[in-house]
C-alpha cells in the first residue's frame, strides 16, 4: 500500500495557545494534553459537554470501549454512531 510522505508519523502540539506553531511530542505529552482538555471542558461545562461519535466499521467491542468511556469515565451519555445508514 502506498504511503504519502507527508503522513504525520508523530504527535504535534501547539504550544502558545490557538495561534502558536506546532512542535513534535512524545505520545505521551500529546494524549495527557488531550485528556487535560477534556477534564478542562468537563469540569467547567458540565459532562454534557463531552461526545464521542464512533465508527460503524469498527468492532464491537471497540464500540463498547467507546460507549463505557463516554458513560462511565466521562459521565456523558452523548455517544452516537453511523450504525443506523
């Protein structure tokens, strides 16, 4: 399968709010970033704030992981898929 070169192949973050640039980070970095911004919306607006949309492609039980991350960790009962077309 061909591959683009332009692929990302590594995690970027921004540094200095929206207009700052992008550096590489370490997987690690990047997911605790995006964990810290979904507590952050979490905690000021409430779990309601919170959404996953999942894959009808994806397995069952990746689904399942979706739906109890969203219920059960988040405490947001907002999960929707493409299952119904």
């Amino acid at each position: 399968m061909p591959r683009s070169h332009e692929r990302l192949t590594t995690p970027l973050v921004r540094d200095g709010g929206r207009s700052g640039a992008l550096r590489p980070a370490t997987w690690d970095e990047a997911l605790d970033r995006a964990a810290a911004g979904i507590r952050r919306s979490v905690e000021r607006q409430g779990p309601s704030s919170f959404g996953i949309f999942s894959c009808s492609k994806s397995t069952n039980e990746v689904n399942y992981a979706a739906q109890k991350l969203a219920r059960a960790v988040v405490g947001s009962n907002n999960i929707d898929s493409c299952n119904r077309t």
